[in-house]
C-alpha cells in the first residue's frame, strides 16, 4: 500500500509541478525512503508481531475445531467396527487435545517468547496419532470383508490360507497402529505434565521429554512416509 500510494502521489507531483529533474530525483529518492520505512516502523512498534499472534491463535483454533470434529467421526466409526481400543483411544486424544487448546489459550497465545518449537511439535504428534487411526478404521474395514468373505471357501483350501494370512498381516497391522499410538500418547502426557510445571518460557529449551517429544515425531513422520 505504502508503495502505491507512493506511486500515485509522485505521479501527481510530476502532473501538478512539472518539476526540473533535479527537484524530481529528490521527491523519488524521498518517497523511495518513505516506502521501506513503513514497514520497519510496522515491525518496530509491534504490528507485525500482532499480526503475526493472531495469525497463529485463528489457525490453532481453525486447526483444534477440524482436529476434534474427524476424532469424533471416528470414534463413531470405531464403535461400529467394535474396535473398542480404537474407541478408547479416540476418547483419550479428544480429552488431550482439549487440554493442549485450553494451555495455548490461557498460556501461550499473546506471549511473544511462546515456545513455538513445543507447539508444532506437539501438534504434529497429535494429528499423526489422528492418522493412525483413520488407518484403523480401514484397517478395521478391511477385517470385516475378509471375514464376511472368509467363510465362502471353506471347501477351497488355497482360497482359506490366503484369507487366514490376510487376516493375520491385517489384525498385526491394526496392533501396531495401537501400539504406536500408545507410545505418541504417552510422550504427549509425560511432556504436558513438565510444560504445567515450568515457571518460564526459557526452561522449554530444558525438558527432557521434550526432546522424547521430538524423536517420537520424527519417528511418527518416517513410518507415515
């Protein structure tokens, strides 16, 4: 906006005073300046980091509404599966992630040294755990046709042991989501205990469960790769 507007007056400028190129260089050379200072004084007064903060508190909230409205579809969709580990878990995130938009709101968002390597790590834990189980849920489904299926070719023997092993590399597929799961849950639970603790933002940089935080996502991001 400052350049355009800087545009449009040395336009002006030129129109109305028809001026020699030595008074033309000198109002350029002032607007140029004019230009690059607005957006230094922006940041300097504090807009930006402003803009920045609300930026952050409208995506965590966009981001908490779409994370709670899928956990609940698919809680739903885990009863009807009758997956009830699957069923608890959804349960737990939900829980957890309620608490995690509770100690943004009432901690972080505003704060200006928020510990934004804790936040999007910890955002990045939840909506993998959220991914498992998505996968569980068509893990889930995937059961449910080898089953209805299954018991069509008892009389065909190649047919059954193909329909066995796909039962058994399935049901350890679904353990092992559930499984990695319970781990991802546990480091959020042990890092969210130390982040209620902390007296300031500077002891972040010390948690130790922090760092499990960290390898546990990196750990996530690989096997969802």
């Amino acid at each position: 906006m400052a350049a355009v507007l800087s545009a449009l007056l040395l336009a002006l400028f030129i129109w109305w005073f028809r001026p020699d190129l030595p008074a033309l260089a000198g109002y350029a050379l002032v607007a140029f300046i004019a230009v690059f200072t607005v957006p230094l004084l922006y940041r300097q007064t504090g807009f930006t980091l402003a803009d920045e903060l609300g930026w952050l508190e409208e995506r965590e909230a966009q981001e908490h509404e779409q994370l709670t409205a899928r956990l609940h579809e698919l809680r739903d969709e885990l009863h009807k599966l009758e997956i009830d580990e699957g069923v608890s878990q959804a349960t737990r995130l939900t829980a957890m992630l309620e608490d995690y938009h509770s100690v943004v709101e009432t901690r972080f968002i505003g704060k200006k040294n928020s510990p934004i390597a804790y936040l999007a790590t910890a955002r990045r834990v939840q909506k993998h755990a959220i991914q498992n189980l998505n996968d569980v849920v068509a893990v889930g489904h995937s059961l449910s046709s080898i089953s209805r299926n299954e018991g069509k070719n008892d009389r065909n023997d190649s047919r059954r042991e193909k329909f066995e092993r796909l039962n058994r590399e399935q049901s350890d597929r679904l353990e092992g989501l559930l499984t990695e799961n319970r781990n991802l849950f546990d480091a959020l639970t042990d890092t969210a205990v130390e982040v209620a603790n902390i007296s300031s933002f500077s002891e972040f940089e010390r948690l130790d469960t922090l760092a499990r935080l960290v390898s546990m996502s990196e750990i996530a991001s690989q096997s969802g790769k």
